[in-house]
C-alpha cells in the first residue's frame, strides 16, 4: 500500500504526523510525505532518516487558515496533482480539509485536526465577521469536505463541530490521535510542580488562567510558540517570578529531551485550553504519569472521562481550587496520574491509532463502507 501524506511544520500536526508515518512504514506501507509551511532542518526531520519507505518532499507552501493562504492554495493542490501523478499513490490522507476536493481519481480522507472558525467561536462566543476570505475558506472547507470519500477527526467533538459547521461528509470516522509511550518517561521522581504548554500567541490555550491566582506549587509554562523543534543543546531562557507562595516559570522552546525530563518530574499537568480538538500535549502528561487538571470543556471530559480533575470552563479562580486541592492531598494526585496513565495507555498510543488508520484505509480500497470508531 503506498499512502500520500500532507502535513504542516507550524502545528501539532508534526507530531501526529511523525506517529503515523513511523507506523505505516514499520507495517510495510510506503508514505509519500508533503509538508507545507516552513521548510524545516535536519534537526527536525532526523526521525526519518531510517523510514527507508519513505519519500518526503518539504514545501513553503501557506497554510489555508492564514490570510495568505489563498494565494498559495490554488498553487498547492497543483502541485499535488503533478506528485500524484508522479508517485501513484494508492490512497491520499490530507490533514488539511481543503484538499479533499482535489482533482484526481483516487480514494482520499481528510484529518480534521481543527479550523479557525470553530477556534474563533470558542475564544470569542462568535463567528467571525464575514469578509472575502472567510466566505473562500469556508467554501474551500465545504468542498474538501463534501468531496472526501472520509472526513476523520480526533475526537466526536471535533466531528460534530465539523458538521455544524461545514458540508456533511459523506462517510465519517473518529481515530483518537496517539502517541507511542516508549517516547516518555512514567517512572521519574515527581517535583509537586504544575506544567502546561502552548502558544502564548493563541487565546485559545488560554495560559494566562495560571498567572492570575495564587499557588502552593511552582508552575512552569513552556512557551511552544512553534510546534517543531531544533535546538540540539540546553535552552536558557526561562523567565521567573516570585510573588508571595506563587512561583512562575516561563520556559522557551524545549528540545524533546528537555520535555521529557518536565513531564517526568512534573506532578500535574495543567489543560487550561478552551479550544482543543485533539489534546496530545495532556496525552504526553499521561503517559509520564501526571494528574491532569483540564478545562471543563466537551472535548477535554469526552477524552478524559474520570481520569481528570476539571476546573469550571475559563475560571482561573477555580483552577487555583483544584491545584491547591491535589497539593494538600498527594495521594489523591497519585491516584489521578494513574487513572490518566491507564487511560491513555488504553485509548490514546500510537498503535491503537495505526490500527484504525489501517483498517480505514484497507476499507476504503476495498469500497467498503467506513466502520471505524472510537
């Protein structure tokens, strides 16, 4: 089986990406790989220096949801066109909505692993105001979509949001994104201190909530303002403040040794987003065995079940509560770092995630109709 991929370098998609690329190619499958956004290094990209089923072809090509996009898209899926032509895939999985409605005869799915207007109503209670551009992306979202032969998302949340939102797939599936656990470590000597990650840019992750109260523990937010990273040495660039029992660390980017080594020791991990439609940093947490305090949003209590503690939706005042709840009570935060750990192990490894893509796909080349779910 010969699968094209598209990915991006500018989102969580890299990650999910590197799980499913490193799966299907240890099954047998042979991947072409297209990247857009950034063209990365060598450093970002060794993972696959050993995939030898593998081609991947990086492009600088923009993203659909940035107002430059457009300009590029009709570009893109050319270029799409011609490496079809090229490689004669069997099947084509894009993580970008839009491409389903690309012209070429072959079975395809598309990866919802989020969109902006969806991200727009969570931060703001509203849809964007309508422009030009906006009535292009959601009409090329429509047709991707529509012209899909599978519309997969992470989680029944996002599909839901999906079909509110957009054209209705003609068949659809949720494959639970995952990680591979060998990639952490569930065994370190935890610290008491609390952790999140994400993008200080992005008011959808919403990390301000743990700088506006107090807390018994030490916090430490990792600033991913870009999803793939480089650095091969030790970053020194945390900012930290101390104000009466509250200690703040703001970290730089992290190489993936360093990541390792904060969810390792970190005792919480705190999921703090408003908009979240896969969650693998929490899924990272769990599997370094840390109790996750996550924002009491659909997708986060659809993912989590009662394997997390939950704060009232966007309330940094009831965030404090839970923390200072868990740092009263270790025992209580060991049992939920358990529940997390067993959770994830059982819904959320890359295994269980290649063994739903594979069944999708054996499906689709077979014109069955799509079984899959979570």
């Amino acid at each position: 089986m010969h699968v094209l991929v598209t990915t991006d370098t500018l989102s969580g998609v890299w990650t999910y990406t590197r799980e499913l690329v490193t799966g299907l190619v240890s099954r047998g499958a042979r991947v072409t790989l297209v990247s857009f956004g950034e063209i990365p290094v060598h450093e970002q990209t060794s993972w696959m220096d050993n995939l030898h089923g593998l081609e991947y072809r990086p492009t600088a090509f923009r993203l659909d949801w940035m107002q430059e996009g457009r300009e590029d898209f009709e570009d893109s899926s050319a270029y799409l066109v011609s490496l079809v032509k090229e490689r004669k895939p069997d099947l084509l999985h894009f993580n970008h909505l839009g491409y389903g409605g690309l012209a070429v005869d072959l079975p395809r799915i598309v990866v919802a692993h989020g969109d902006l207007i969806n991200w727009w109503k969570a931060v703001h209670g509203h849809e964007p105001k309508d422009t030009p551009w906006l009535r292009w992306y959601r009409r090329t979202l429509n047709e991707g979509l529509a012209q899909a032969d599978v519309a997969v998302a992470p989680t029944v949340w996002m599909l839901d949001s999906i079909r509110a939102c957009y054209a209705v797939p003609r068949q659809t599936a949720v494959i639970y994104s995952g990680r591979n656990p060998v990639s952490l470590n569930p065994y370190g000597k935890k610290d008491g201190s609390v952790l999140a990650i994400g993008r200080l840019c992005d008011p959808g992750k919403q990390l301000c909530l743990l700088t506006q109260q107090k807390h018994p523990l030490p916090i430490s937010i990792v600033v991913s303002d870009t999803t793939v990273r480089v650095q091969k040495t030790p970053i020194r660039a945390d900012v930290k403040l101390a104000i009466d029992n509250t200690s703040v660390s703001l970290k730089g980017e992290q190489t993936e040794n360093q990541l390792r080594a904060l969810y390792s020791k970190s005792s919480i991990y705190a999921a703090t987003s408003r908009y979240e439609p896969a969650g693998m940093n929490a899924v990272e947490a769990a599997l370094s065995r840390c109790a996750i305090v996550a924002n009491d949003i659909p997708s986060f209590k659809e993912t989590w079940g009662d394997a997390a503690l939950y704060f009232r939706s966007n309330d940094a005042s009831s965030l404090a509560n839970v923390i200072q709840r868990l740092s009263e009570n270790p025992e209580l935060c060991r049992t939920h770092a358990n529940k997390a750990f067993q959770r994830a192990h059982e819904c959320f490894t890359a295994k269980r995630m290649i063994d739903d893509y594979v069944s999708l796909y054996s499906q689709l080349l077979r014109n069955e109709p799509a079984t899959v779910a979570a």
